[in-house]
C-alpha cells in the first residue's frame, strides 16, 4: 500500500483495499467523498487561487465599465477613478446618438463571425484530418505547407494586392470573412487533437464494415473530436470578433464596418486629434461632443460583452466528464 | 507519370478535403510570399502598378537590414526579444497547463466555469486600454501601487522612469493576458482524456497529484511540445502592444522595453521605407524558422511522434 | 520533396499569372480614359476625414456640375482619420488606380521621391493655369522636392507662429504683463504666482521646451538649421548652448513643480475646455485666439514666441496629390484647377448645398443648418484654396486679409524648398529616431537634468552615425542652393 502522502485521499486506498478503512474521524468523515476528486482542503485552496487569478482578470473589466459611467470632466481632472466624484451616462448617450452605425456593426460582426467561423472550421477540420492520418500519402507536406505560412508571411502591401486587385474584395463583406479563414496554428492543433483522439483500430473496424472515409468522418471522429472542434471554433470567433485591422484596409463603406473596427477607429481618430492639435482646434466642432475616455471604455463594454456571454456555450465542451459517446479500448 | 496518378486516385479522399485550404493558402499566404523581394530592392513607385515597382525598384542586396544590426541599440533589442520570449514560452507553458488541470480539477464544476470565462476577459482588452489599467497602477501621481506603499511609509516610486522594476511587470502583464486563452487549448484536451486512464491509476493507488503526473502530463505532452516548437518559431516576434502601450513609450524604459518590433516601428517612423519593414519582417521570420527545423529535429529524434513534421 | 516543391511553385506561378492576366484585363476595361466624345472622366479621389452621410448627395451636385464644365465626374471617398496613416501608405504602395489623394509633410516628401505622385509643373503651366496664380508663391515654392512641384498645396496660412497662449482669467487676476514674455525664462514669475495660489491650476500644460530652429525633420531629431548667424550650415541643435540653457530652464520649471510628474510620458491633450491650465504652447494663425476661446468657452489670449516664419513643414500642411497611376492627369488638374479658383464648386464641396446644408445671408456671409454639422462636416483645411470659402456670420470681416497679412510678413526658414533625401543614411537615421524618442521627450518636458543627460544624448547619437548624417544632409543641401541660384 503506498505510502500516505499529504493531501494523499485515503479513500483511493480504500477502494483500492475493497474496503473503507476505519479508525480516525479523518478518516470516517472522507466515507462520502467521491474517490475521483481532490482533498477538500487542497480544492479549497486551488479554489482560492484560481478565484484570486480571475478576480485580477475581472477587475479591469469591471474598472472599465465603472470609466464608462464616469463624466468626462471628472476623468481629465482626476484620471481614473475606482469611485467616480461625478457619475454620468454621457458616453452611452454618446453611444446611443450613433445608434444606427452601432446597430450596423453589430450585424456586421455578428455575421462575419458566424459565417467566417463555419466556413474556418470546416476548412480547418478537413485539411487537419487528412494530415493526420497515416494513410495519406503527401501529408507530411501539407503539414509543412500550413506550417511554413506560420512563419513566413507575404506582407501587408502583397496580400493588400492580391485580396483587391487579383480577387476584387476591397469594400466587400468578404473581405473581412476570407484574409482570416486559414490558419496554420489552429490546423497543427486541431490535428495534433486528431491523432490523439481517434485511434485508427475504430476506423480500420469500421472500413472493415464497408463505411466511407466521408462517413467515418462525421459520424465517427466528429463526435470524438467535439472537444478540438470547439476549441478551433472558440479561437475562430473570438478572432473574427476582435479583428479590427482587416476592416481598416479593405473596407471604405460605413455600412461595412466591423463592431472592433469602429472602437479602433474612434480611438485613432482621438489619438490622430492629440498629435495633430493644429487640426483638432480647427475641427474642433466635429470633436466637440465626444467624451472621449468615457465613451471609449463605454465601446469596449458593448463590444466585448456579448462575446463574452457566449464563452459559456463553447465551455460546455471544455468541462470534463462530457465527453462524447467514449469509446473504451 | 502512371505511378502518380495511381496515388493521386489512392488519396482522393484525403486530397479532397485538403483542397479548399490549399487553394486559400496558395492565395492568400503563398502568392504575397514574392512581396518579401523587397527586403532587398530600394522601393520605387511605378505608373504600372506594383509589379512594375517591384521589377523595376533597385536591388540593394543586404542594404535595408543593416540598421538592424549597425549599432548597440542592435544588440539590445536583440537580447531583450530573445529573453523575454524564452521567459514567456517557459513560464507561459507552465501557467496555461497548470491552470488548466487546476480547472478541471475544481469539484465545482459552475465555479470552475465562472473562473474559465473569468480569466479569459484579459484577452479582449485591447493594449491600448490595458495599458490605462497599468497606468492606473504605477502612476507616480494618483497610482495605486504608490498610494499602497504610503501606507507602509515607503516613498512614491517613479515606475515609468525606473528600468529595473519592468522585466517582472512585463512578464507578470504577458500572463495576465495570456494564461485564458492559453489555457483553453489544454483544457479541451483534458476533457478528452479517456476516464479509464484515471480509473486504472486509481486503483493501482495514485494519489491525484500522481494522477496528474502520469495521466494528464503525459497525454498533454504532444501537445505541449507542438505549441512550443510553434512558439520558438516566433521566438523574434514581440506582442507590439505590450512593449509600446503598456511602458507609455518612455524613454527612460527602452533599455528593457525596447524589442525588435518596436526598435522597427520608431526607426521608420521619419523614413517610411517598405524595403526596410520587410527585411526586418524577413528576418525575424527567417531566424524563427532556423530554429524551428533545429528544434523539430532535436524532437523527432527523441520522439518520433511528437515532432511536427 | 524536391518534386513536390517544383510543383508547389509550378502551381503558385500559374495561379498568380492567370490572375494578373484577370486583373489586368479588368483594368483596362474599367477605366475609360473619357474624352471630347461625351464620355466624363471620372476621377477617383481620396481624402482625409470622418466618412459623411450626405457625400453623395452632394456630389451628386458637384458632378452635374463638374460634366458641364470639364466634362468629369468626381468619386470622393474619405478614409478616417485614425486610418489615414495606414490605410493610404498600403494604397499608395501597391499601386492602386487613382486620381487625387490628400497628403501633407513628411509623407509628402517621401511619396514624392519615391515617385508616387506626378511631377504638376507641367500641368500647372496649362489646365492649372489659374490655380498656379491664385497660390501664395511661398508655399508654391516650399513644395518642390527636388525642383519639381508634385501636389497643389491648400492655399492657406503658410507660415507658423508658435505662440505661448494664457488663460486670461488669471491673467487679468494676478495683474501680468504678458506684452513682455518672448521667452521661455520670461514666464518664470508668472509661474511662481499660479503655482502658489492656484491649486487646481497646473502651471504649464505640457509642451516641449521650445528651440528655434529650421528643423530638417521635426524638433525630435538632431538636424536643424539655425535662422540666424551660419544659416547656411546644418548642425545638431541639441549641442549649443542655447539648447542647454532652454532645456535647464525647462528643468527648474519641473523641479518647481509647474508641470505634472508624468510630463514625459503623458498623453494628455489638455482639452481647451477643461480650465486647468495657465500657459500652454501651440500654433498661431490670424484670429487663432478667437477660435480657441470659442471652443474653450472662455478667453485665452496668446503672445508670440517667434516671428511668422515660412518652413517646410508649415506649407505642407496639406496638399492635394495627382497620383502616378491616374490615367487622366489632364483631366484631374483641370477639376484642382476648379476647385481651388471657383467659389461656387470649392464651397460646395467644403458646405454642401445652399438650403440644405447652410443658408446664405443677405451679406453674403454663411450660417450653418444643423444638417451640416450632422451629415456634411468635412475639414475644410485639407480641400484647397480658404481664400475663397464663404465667411461665416461671426467671422470677422477681414480674415482672409489677415491670412494674407501673415503670410506677407513671414520670415523665411534657410531650407525653405529644400527636402533631405534620406536612401543614403537610412540605417543611421533609423538608430538616430530610436535615440531621439529615448531622450528627447524627457529632455524637453524637463523631466531630466540637462547637465546629465544632454551630454548623454550626444554622445549615443555620435556613436549611431551622427556626423556621417550632418555630412550627408550637408551635401544635398549645397547641392540644392547651387542650384537655385
């Protein structure tokens, strides 16, 4: 029997004594405890730690909308403040008077994101499968293939180039779905997921009974892989989401500009007013109503909620004890 | 020929699904990769467009990258990239995976969430506006780090001016942000670990901590080494935000904030040379891929399987 | 692998001619070169500033407008400002098609000698005829690089005048006599005053100390010339004593505590509407005062720190490029020529439509309707010719005789139409700005001790190639005032 070491669970000895050992309340009192699961008091304290890691994660967050709800005087007198000396609701006033491009955007993100996340997975999921299984032939190759654009890049000027003037995107939707659809980094994990998941002893079975590679594709590594595929779909989203550059380069038209996008913008805009105050002064009535700081932090809170309210739907993947039709060996 | 063809048609299902990607990598990664031409060209602009340029701009061989090596500023930005990406592939590595099966272990499974959505708000927050919060931190006036340390009667420290305090804020701001989505990777391998691994270590007598060391490491571990070789590959790349944004651009800080990225971006600032951003884009590239074929060597020679390709 | 590899590249270069072969072909057959034969040309222009939502409505009106006379139309599209920078870089170096695009100062000069835009000297001699004579020669003349003239610069105030501004409350509370400030050591008492009495009021709102000086590039680098004594030779400003005497001042200034701690790094604006400040520096054009006191809501009044002077920099300011790649260049200066000659277009295109927009008094002088601060707010600075903008009620009657009495009276900077080619000293030069943003803005703010660091300052500077750039710089310019002779 090994040894008891600290936070060692005496109830795993026991199981695997067959029987609950007696004697000692410390003992007696673990007789419920699951055998799968920590010591309490260590889970306590990891508990602890963790909350102490996502408080200091949250915090700025919630320093953000506290900002947001500060008047703009108040923020240049006294910088940022935990406790506003003046609360107000200018910036979401600020915010609501561009309610239309607001609007806008939003339906822009929303749709990219979903679009471009579909579109993305499947690419992603398909060209990661065939690599990594033993059977295809070139795939050492088309790993390096993906791999190699991961390092080496064509440069801002030549994709400008080839996603306008070879494919004619500028000032399109598409634009904003297709610069990001492939990823290098996503493909090597989602198959380094595949060729951990998926064994190849299920699918030589199941060539043996006559099914397809197409078939054995969605009706057995799909589920099996659900985990890998939502991480790459998470990644998928939260990229098009925060994306703002794309939208700076391709796209010219109001109506196509991405929810980022205008954050960046009314934040270069203010910053481009700061360095070149000559002009501000002179547009002054252009910048007149903005409260900048308040309102810039009121954008990132209206930007970042939403996503940030979906996480959950992609965790229910990334929980243990959910997975999926397990195939024991 | 024949012989070719016969493979083509073995692997159709394979070179099927690999084709969209391919298509979209030729297009969109491989066809700009001529661009990286003009590292060595002193760029003019032609009526004719940029293949016109390009063609007809002056080749100047090594010329557009000596500014990235002439001085001793060279040197500093150099070591300074270097160090910090070592620091952050280590430490980075350790505080994802740990997080990570700390995470999974939680007994409760709602908090664990809550903490799961909790540490990953940092990566949604902007440099820009990251960098506010530090400020709000170390500012010399108002800071709440300096205020928490006239409570102990120790003097206001000038953060912004002081060099040796920003390796740690530095590091400790890359994990801030990182450790969320660092971690996702790993957890949704967790949860795909087979329960019967577990349930064998458990009756051979494991403790949970030996449950980790021989279960979760171990199936982690292709894991780990593919997305550390990835990250060796950008071993001369820097998150431009953090090292411009987060230390204000001051001055007093350049001799440990100052990394190739940033050195590139102010040097250009009074040239605007295309020539010159990329050959210090070739050249991160190029040495981050010398060391990712050493690296992936080394490992497929330890563990054939592991390596990338 | 080897084979493999070939085929890769085989495929690469057969995808990347089959769609240039496309886009070439859509090219050509997109853009008509329009001519006498009823065919309008239309240009494609880009420029600076918030995208509006009444553009097209308005130009909807500029084109009817434009087909009559010139047989064009014109296709603006405004790239935001926060953008500009990026956005216009990447267009200008693929070798986008266009017409006209904004451009001003350094980029200016750098797209000019990388030969993105046209040489005009030629066109203004023919459709720019009336263009050429209604621009102030001065800034005609700052313009050229390398002898050739390669945008029409707005016709604005072409000079600067960096002025020290007061708030004039306090002015007028603590009795000063501003009328004698000139220089930065003049402030001193003034300062001690604010700074004991005046709690909420930080003395000086952050600028950088100033140094006259004819600067080659801006005030952060170390090459200028000087406006008197050898004017002829380019030095490194940051090694006189004046340099030192105004940066030790500047740093008694933030010892005393008159500017804030973070001044070096700070990114405050210091918005005219908030009264926090005493003096601020910024930069003067006839009727300034009456401007910013508008927009701050309370008076402030500004005294000179320099006579008017005529630099590079201040006639750059914004200018109106033809691009090389437009395939009309005729036809576009005919439209520049317009715009910047003919009040009914330039104002149109500045306000909108009479009625719509602005209404006309009976004096002839303008009031906005709220639709234009709505729908068509466009920066007026960037479009051309302000001597022919309409006035605005409150305006006063003389500005555009103001602008032009400033502009007269302008002293003229040495390296006036002279632009430093920077291709043979790009490394150095690329050090010398990492140096330069390492010292200079905690030099200048007083955040340091010039006796210390200034030295230091230097000394690194030497060692990145300092002297090799001073020659270099040195070499063209003899070369450039040769050749005007």
């Amino acid at each position: 029997m090994a040894k008891l070491e600290r936070n060692e669970s005496p109830v795993v000895i026991s199981s695997s004594l067959g029987e609950m050992k007696g004697g000692g309340t410390k003992v007696v009192r673990k007789k419920h405890r699951d055998p799968q699961h920590m010591h309490p008091v260590v889970n306590a304290i990891i508990s602890v730690l963790l909350g102490i890691l996502a408080f200091t994660c949250i915090f700025p967050f919630i320093y953000v909308i506290i900002i947001s709800f500060t008047s703009e005087e108040s923020i240049v007198r006294n910088g940022f403040q935990l406790i506003p000396k003046e609360w107000s609701l200018d910036a979401y006033h600020y915010l609501w008077s561009m309610k239309e491009q607001l609007f806008r955007s939003y339906g822009v993100t929303i749709f990219i994101t979903i679009v471009g996340t579909i579109i993305s997975v499947l690419m992603i999921t398909f060209y990661a499968y065939a690599i990594s299984r033993p059977q295809f032939k070139y795939r050492k190759f088309f790993t390096f293939l993906a791999f190699f654009t991961m390092l080496f890049s064509g440069g801002l000027v030549p994709t400008y180039i080839v996603v306008t003037q070879f494919l004619g995107l500028k000032d399109t939707i598409w634009a904003l779905i297709l610069p990001l659809t492939m990823n290098a980094f996503y493909i090597i994990i989602m198959r380094t997921f595949f060729l951990k998941s998926v064994s190849e002893s299920i699918l030589e079975s199941a060539r043996i009974d006559g099914a397809s590679e197409w078939r054995i594709f969605f009706q057995i590594i799909f589920p099996l892989s659900l985990p890998g595929i939502a991480t790459i779909a998470l990644f998928s989203t939260l990229g098009y989401w925060n994306d703002w550059f794309t939208a700076l380069l391709y796209i010219d038209d109001p109506n196509l500009v991405p929810l980022q996008s205008l954050l960046m913008k009314i934040e270069a805009n203010l910053e481009f007013m700061r360095q070149n105050l000559d002009v501000a002064i002179m547009q002054q009535s252009l910048f007149d109503t903005i409260p900048e700081e308040s309102a810039k932090m009121a954008m990132v809170v209206i930007a970042t909620l939403p996503i940030a309210i979906s996480y959950p739907f992609f965790q229910k993947y990334f929980i243990s004890g959910l997975t999926i039709g397990g195939v024991k060996e | 020929m024949k012989g070719i063809l016969k493979d083509i048609y073995k692997n159709r299902v394979w070179l099927l699904m690999i084709l969209p990607g391919t298509i979209w990598l030729l297009l969109f990664s491989y066809l700009p990769m001529f661009g990286q031409v003009l590292a060595f060209k002193k760029f003019r602009i032609d009526p004719d467009g940029f293949f016109a340029s390009v063609i007809n701009s002056e080749w100047v061989g090594w010329d557009n990258f000596k500014y990235l090596f002439s001085t001793n500023d060279a040197w500093i930005i150099t070591r300074n990239t270097l160090i910090y990406n070592l620091i952050f592939i280590v430490v980075g590595l350790i505080a994802a995976v740990a997080t990570a099966i700390l995470l999974s272990e939680l007994i409760n499974k709602r908090l664990s969430k809550v903490y799961q959505t909790s540490i990953l708000f940092p990566h949604f927050i902007s440099w820009v506006i990251g960098s506010y919060f530090v400020f709000t931190f170390l500012s010399t006036e108002h800071g709440l780090l300096n205020q928490f340390l006239g409570w102990f009667n120790i003097d206001s420290i000038s953060w912004y001016n002081e060099s040796k305090y920003w390796p740690f804020i530095i590091v400790f701001m890359s994990l801030w942000k990182g450790v969320g989505y660092g971690s996702i990777v790993y957890l949704a391998s967790i949860v795909g670990i087979d329960r019967t691994y577990y349930e064998a270590a458990m009756i051979d007598g494991a403790s949970k901590w030996k449950q980790i060391k021989h279960v979760t490491l171990p199936m982690l571990k292709p894991l780990m080494i593919i997305l550390t070789i990835m990250n060796i590959g950008r071993i001369f790349n820097s998150d431009f935000g953090l090292f411009y944004q987060v230390p204000r651009d001051s001055g007093a800080l350049y001799s440990v904030t100052n990394v190739i990225d940033t050195y590139v971006y102010r040097g250009l600032m009074n040239l605007g040379d295309i020539g010159m951003s990329t050959a210090a884009g070739l050249y991160q590239s190029a040495v981050g891929f010398i060391l990712v074929i050493i690296t992936n060597y080394i490992v497929r020679k330890v563990d054939e399987e592991s390596a990338l390709f | 692998m080897k084979k493999k590899l070939w085929i890769l590249i085989a495929l690469v270069l057969s995808i990347g001619t089959i769609l240039t072969a496309c886009s070439g072909n859509e090219d050509s057959s997109t853009t008509e070169k329009g001519d006498g034969n009823g065919k309008p040309y239309e240009i494609k222009w880009y420029t600076i500033g918030t995208p509006q939502k009444d553009t097209d409505k308005v130009f909807e009106e500029v084109n009817k407008y434009l087909k009559e006379k010139i047989n064009a139309t014109v296709d603006m599209t405004q790239i935001d400002w926060g953008d500009w920078a990026q956005k216009s870089q990447v267009m200008i170096n693929s070798g986008e098609q266009f017409d006209i695009i904004f451009t001003n100062g350094t980029d200016y000069v750098q797209n000019a000698q990388k030969g993105a835009f046209l040489a005009i000297d030629e066109l203004l001699e023919e459709e720019g005829k009336e263009l050429k004579q209604a621009i102030n020669p001065a800034l005609l003349e700052g313009i050229k690089v390398d002898g050739k003239t390669y945008g029409i610069p707005a016709n604005k105030e072409a000079a600067r005048q960096s002025v020290y501004t007061f708030n004039k409350r306090l002015v007028d509370k603590y009795n000063f006599d501003i009328s004698n400030v000139k220089t930065l050591e003049d402030l001193e008492p003034m300062l001690k005053v604010i700074k004991e009495n005046e709690p909420s009021i930080t003395p000086i709102a952050t600028f950088d100390a100033f140094l006259r000086y004819d600067y080659v590039f801006n005030a952060e680098m170390p090459f200028a010339f000087p406006f008197e004594g050898d004017t002829d030779h380019v030095i490194n400003p940051f090694e006189t004593d004046e340099a030192m005497q105004t940066l030790k001042t500047m740093h008694s200034y933030y010892k005393a505590g008159y500017l804030k701690e973070d001044a070096a790094t700070s990114k405050d604006s210091w918005p005219m509407d908030v009264e926090n400040w005493f003096v601020r520096m910024g930069g003067f054009q006839p009727y300034a005062d009456l401007l910013w006191s508008r927009s701050a809501k309370y008076e402030v009044v500004s005294v000179p720190a320099e006579q008017p002077t005529t630099v590079n920099d201040s006639v750059s300011g914004s200018i109106q490029a033809i691009s090389v790649t437009s395939k009309n260049p005729e036809k576009t200066m005919e439209f520049l020529n317009l715009l910047n000659t003919d009040p009914y277009l330039r104002n149109l295109v500045d306000k909108g439509i009479e009625g719509v927009h602005y209404k006309k008094n009976e004096n002839g002088t303008i009031e906005d309707l709220p639709a234009r601060i709505e729908s068509y707010n466009m920066p007026s600075y960037s479009l051309g010719n302000h001597f022919i903008l309409d006035l605005y009620k409150d305006d006063p009657e003389d500005k555009w005789e103001k602008f032009q009495e400033f502009n007269d009276s302008a002293v003229k900077a040495p390296s006036l139409g002279f632009n430093f080619n920077s291709d043979p000293v790009r490394s150095e030069l690329a050090s010398i700005t990492n140096i330069s943003k390492e010292f200079y803005p905690a030099l200048a703010t007083g955040s340091v001790d010039p006796e210390e660091y200034l030295p230091k300052f230097n000394k690194k500077l030497k060692e990145a190639g300092l002297d090799k750039v001073l020659e270099e710089i040195q070499k063209q310019f003899d070369e450039w005032k040769s050749s005007q002779k």
